[in-house]
C-alpha cells in the first residue's frame, strides 16, 4: 500500500480499529476489506490471500453459533401438564434454532432463537469487520461488534415471529503452540457482552502484555486456527426420554471430605505474585498468573452459589467437586466448558495399571494406581447424578467441577 494512500481502517462508533503490539503494522486481506493493524514502529504487510502466502487468520476467523452451542435449562424436570408451563415449548428434545418455539398458553405465538456473525460496515466503499485490539498500561482488550441473523432455513417464519429470550456468552477459541505445534485447544472468555441496535458488543480484557501478545498472534497467525465461539443460553419447556430426580433432602455419602465456605464473600485476589480465589484468609483456588481464569472461577461459584468445596484423596486430591448446600449444582451456566457423559454407561475399570472412570472408550477421569479412591469417585458421581465435567483453562485447567 502506498504510503500516502488513505488508510482502510474499520471503525466503529468510538473510534478506528487500532491493533497494537510490538512487532508492527500489518494488513489482513480477505475478499470483503482490510484489517488495520498498527503501532508507531513501523509494518508488516502479509501477501494478499491470492498471492503465494496465506493471510492471518484474522481474515478467517468466523462467529460459530450453530445449534450444538445452543444451552438449555430445563425447567420442568418431572414434566407437567402444558398449561402449567410459563416458558416457551420446544416442538423437539433436540434443542435447535432452526426450531419455532411455541408460547405455552397461544401455540399460534413463536419465537425464534438468533445467530450471531462478526458485524461489518461499509468504509470508502468496502465492507470490512468491526473490531479492535487496544493495548492498555499492562494488558489490553479485544472489542468485537457482533450482529444478529435468523437461520437461514427458518428466515422468512422468523420475521412473523419474535425473539426467544436468551442470554449469550462470547469466546475467543484457538490451537495452543508449543514451540510451533499445536498442543491442545485454549477458549478464553469476553468478560462483558452488552447490546447496541441490531447485535451486541463483546469485550475481552487480558492483564498482562504477554496474554496480549498472545492474544494478538491467535489472531493473525493461521496456526491457531481461531474462531469466535458464541454460546446461546435458553430457558424452554422440551419434551424428555427420561428423568433424573433431584433429592429433596441433601445426600448423605459416608467419608465425604467438604469443606464449607460462604460464596458471598469470596473474591479474586493477587497473593505473591499469584492469583487466587479467597474467602477470607482461606484460599480456595490458586491461577499462577491467570487474573482471567481467576475472575471466571469467581463467576462460576457464585452463579451456582457453591458453598462446599469437597475432596476424594488428600493432600493430592485425585477428585475436586463443590456442592451448593449439600446438592450438587444443576443447569448450564453460559460460557463454561463442560463435557456431559451417560450416568447409566460409565464404569470403573483397570487399563494398563491405572484405575479410571470411563463412558465406553471415553476416559473421564484417571486415579492412577488408587482403586479405592476411583470407586469412592465412582459412588459420589451416582449419588449426585453428576453428568458434565467442567473446566476452566485447558488443556491444563486451573480448575475442574462436576454438575448435573
């Protein structure tokens, strides 16, 4: 680009998208417009995606909202008569939006559930995304405008119908590189999502310049193979194959290790350089350096309002749990990572010397040489109808939880 030529940068209400880190200006092409990228130093122009070398993923990374993303909470658990129901009906288990869903009380009321794509914007005759990486004191932060679409199966029903209510958690999702190879799959959390006319703004905040660093090499770099992961939480009346029960009273396991807490009073805070979940003077969770799997730690406890932090194996648990008053926490919390098994297929088994709680060929959790503590696991997951592993931070995660 010439160097009087006028930058193509994209804007948005505020001010010009500036990317700024310490290695230079660079420009991503695709076939809708430019990507600005830029500090005082100097730039760095990647060959356009028609020449011989491949554009930063930048110019690829794409707003994935497809059904499978799509989280619900049941309200209805032992099923009841529909004009009990308050919620909107769902004509399937199968939770999708390419679905119309029905008002309980007037079947001929629908809704439709939206998709969610990186917003565009004409600038001197381009269509080019609205997005931006700033750099602050320590960190900086990632503002990504989204907009709003039906599924395209579903389009024109859906302009006759209204929006389901919904509320929407937005990830940054990319390949983690170990000295140039991909060692697994790292998905951080946009701490704040707000509305505007016709979409939404999503923000990720990073605190320190090396996850800025980061941050910026997952977006332009092809490597990482980034995506912008957009989860969708409902809450909808559906029909069910089979009913899990939740006690009334607490269960009541023999041995349990808890240790009681007051969620209202925990908080995030920075103890030697680390970062840490605290009620208190007692820590409840360490991070190293992450204040982000921290703040998303903190999040989690308090939705589910988690009071007990519970244990198999001390001092080097081979099983980490909480409970919200003696139950276990139940629903989907938006944005978590969470990986659901069956209760009725999982079993305790021997593979080459090590103890493990699997699903068929799906390890879901290792014991080691510990058969006692595999089959104490094994007893709490049933008593609990346990049925998701949870993580924060993979593919090392700094916390793990179990919930219905």
């Amino acid at each position: 680009m010439p160097e009087n030529e006028a930058e193509p940068v994209i804007r948005d209400h505020r001010k010009k998208v500036v990317v700024r880190d310490h290695r230079g200006e660079v420009i991503v092409r695709d076939h809708r417009g430019e990507v600005i990228v830029r500090d005082h130093r100097g730039k760095v122009t990647p060959v356009d995606p028609r020449g011989q070398e491949t554009a930063p993923a930048a110019a690829n990374m794409v707003a994935v909202a497809g059904p499978s993303l799509i989280e619900a909470e049941i309200v209805h658990e032992a099923g009841v008569p529909r004009d009990q129901i308050t919620v909107p009906v769902s004509p399937s288990k199968e939770l999708s939006d390419t679905l119309l869903y029905e008002d309980a009380a007037n079947p001929a009321l629908r809704y439709y559930l939206p998709r969610y794509r990186i917003a565009e914007q004409l600038v001197s005759g381009r269509r080019q995304f609205r997005l931006v990486l700033e750099q602050g004191q320590q960190g900086g932060r990632l503002v990504v405008h989204l907009e709003k679409f039906p599924e395209p199966e579903i389009a024109q029903e859906a302009g006759q119908a209204q929006e389901l209510a919904h509320d929407v958690a937005v990830a940054l999702a990319y390949r983690v590189q170990s000295d140039g190879v991909g060692s697994g799959e790292k998905e951080l959390v946009f701490q704040e999502v707000t509305t505007e006319e016709g979409g939404l703004i999503a923000v990720l905040e990073v605190s320190t310049l090396s996850e800025l660093t980061q941050l910026y090499q997952a977006m332009t770099v092809v490597d990482y193979q980034s995506r912008l992961v957009i989860h969708r939480a409902i809450t909808v009346a559906a029909p069910l194959d089979r009913v899990i029960p939740i006690p009334d009273t607490p269960v009541q396991i023999a041995d349990e290790d808890c240790i009681p807490f007051d969620f209202q009073r925990a908080e995030v805070q920075q103890v030697n350089g680390r970062w840490k979940v605290v009620v208190g003077s007692m820590w409840l969770l360490d991070f190293e350096g992450s204040q982000s799997e921290a703040n998303q730690a903190l999040q989690i406890i308090q939705h589910y309002q988690l009071n007990q932090q519970c244990f198999v194996g001390r001092p080097q648990p081979s099983l980490e749990y909480f409970l919200a008053n003696g139950r276990p926490p139940s629903g989907a919390m938006v944005g978590e990572d969470c990986i659901g098994f069956n209760l009725d297929q999982i079993e305790v088994v021997n593979i080459n010397g090590r103890w493990k709680i699997v699903e068929g060929s799906h390890w879901i959790m290792d014991f080691e040489g510990n058969e006692h503590e595999a089959r104490k696991a094994f007893e709490i997951i049933k008593a609990y109808g346990f049925t998701h592993t949870c993580y924060v931070g993979r593919p090392n995660p700094s916390m793990r939880y179990l919930r219905r």
